[in-house]
C-alpha cells in the first residue's frame, strides 16, 4: 500500500475499518520486503525467548506499512534512518513487569523522591495498559535487590530485540518494543493514533 492509497482509505473508512490494516492483519512488515521466512525467524526469536506465542508479536507503524502514521509527519516514506516498532501483547508479561515495577519502587513517598521523571511516564504508561521496559530506570545501589527482577527483565528485553532485528530484510536506525497488556489496550492506543492522524491530515 502506498501512502496514496492510506489517505484514500482514511477518506472512505472509518478508524475501526483501518484496524486490519494497522494492527490486526498478519500481514508480513514492511521492512522485511518479501522474506516471509525472516518475518517468522524474527516474532519466533522473540516469542520463544519471553515463552509466548507468534502472535502475540507485532511490527506497527513505518516498519508495518513502509510509511509512518505518526501525527505531523504527512505519511512519510521508511528510510534507512527509521525505526522499528515492536509490540508484544501478553497479560502475563505485563503483569509480572507491573508487579516486579511495584516491589522495587512502590510509588510513595519517600521512594518518589529517589528516582526521576521516568516513574511518572511508566504510569501514565500503564494507566493505558503498555508500558515501555527499556525506560525503567531503578537504581541497584538505592533499591537494593528489590531492583534485581525488573532490571533483569529489562536487560533481557534489549536483548532479544537488537538479536532478533538481525533478521530485519531493510536497513533502520534502530528497534523499540512497547509491552501491552492486551489486543484491546493496543487496539485502543492505535484508534486515538488514527483520529490525531486524520486531524494532521484534515480528513475527517
């Protein structure tokens, strides 16, 4: 599909109808032109590392489509220069990230007072149901061991994305993952993206 082709879409269907299209088809990314196989090699690297299913891996925005949905940017082509934006729609990863975030800094007084901005973007984050591993920022020598879990998962997240991006047909500066915890909270965050789109876009 070409960015022509989205904007004519975006002028005949509704948010809900541009879900497939997104977010919702398995559809092989962009960036992995037509090597179907390194598509799989890639959602199976990191589906077997986190122990869940293919399926709950997903490239979105340039990376899926070969143009950005990103409010301001006017449908922009993929370069070498872009990133790829990675989901992973699990419950149980998502809960246990949440729980291990909470034992290590539960978010009182005088724990708040001890750590950065980053706290409060992790739960505005999670108020939406995703939350950003990579973003985490718990110190060891103030936190303790209580760090230890969330700091681990965290390195393991980087990880297995920089292994897994080996697979990646196309060049890109670089990979990002968000964790959700469903296909609803992920399928909400999208349909706000899509009307901010058509708002940039004057298409209503």
């Amino acid at each position: 599909m070409t960015p022509a082709e989205f904007r004519e879409l975006l002028e005949s269907t509704s948010d809900e109808g541009l879900l497939p299209h997104v977010l919702h088809n398995d559809i092989t990314p962009y960036v992995f032109g037509s090597r179907t196989d390194n598509w799989n090699d890639f959602r199976s690297e990191i589906a077997n590392d986190l122990g869940i299913q293919g399926a709950d891996v997903r490239v979105i925005g340039s990376a899926r489509l070969g143009f950005s949905l990103k409010p301001g940017t006017n449908l922009r082509k993929y370069s070498d220069s872009s990133d790829v934006d990675v989901i992973v729609i699990n419950a149980n990863l998502f809960d246990y990230v949440w729980t291990a975030l909470l034992e290590a800094v539960y978010p009182r007084y005088p724990a708040t007072e001890w750590v950065g901005g980053w706290l409060r973007q992790r739960r505005d984050e999670i108020y939406t149901g995703w939350i950003t591993p990579l973003e985490i920022r718990v110190d060891k020598k103030i936190f303790g061991a209580k760090a230890e879990p969330v700091l681990s998962f965290s390195a393991r997240w980087f990880r297995l994305l920089k292994h897994a991006s080996n697979f990646i047909t196309r060049r890109h500066e670089d990979i990002s993952g968000r964790l959700y915890r469903s296909l609803d909270h992920a399928t909400l965050y999208h349909l706000n993206s899509l009307a901010a789109l058509r708002r940039s876009l004057s298409v209503q």
